[in-house]
C-alpha cells in the first residue's frame, strides 16, 4: 500500500509539473504569435511603401 501512494504521488507531482511547463509554453507561444502577427504587419507596410532594403538573391546592393 505505501509502495503505491508513493507512486500516486511521484505521478501526482508530474502531473502537476507538465500542467506548469503547458501553461508556460501557451504564454509563450501566444507571446511568439503577437510578435509575429507584428512583423508581418510591419514587412507589409514596408512593401506597400514600396522600400527595398533588404537584397534578395542575386540582386546587387544599390552602392555597386
């Protein structure tokens, strides 16, 4: 009997240490997707203005 309240318990513990890495995780990810949501807006403003900053490929920079 003490053998399996101690494994209930170890289980118990685990169980509550996944919910705590999950709830993190979620934070985190929702954190990462606003971000991202972010940029996008922001690259597609940027193109909508039409600057072209960034070099692409073969492309020469505008100092050559």
């Amino acid at each position: 009997m003490d053998k399996l309240e101690e494994q209930m318990a170890h289980l118990i513990r685990t169980v509550d240490d996944l919910s705590d890495v999950v709830a993190r995780q979620e934070t985190e990810i929702a954190t990462l997707t606003r971000r991202v949501h972010m940029l996008m807006q922001r690259e597609g403003e940027r193109e909508a203005a039409g600057s072209d900053g960034v070099v692409i490929g073969n492309e020469r920079p505008p100092h050559y």
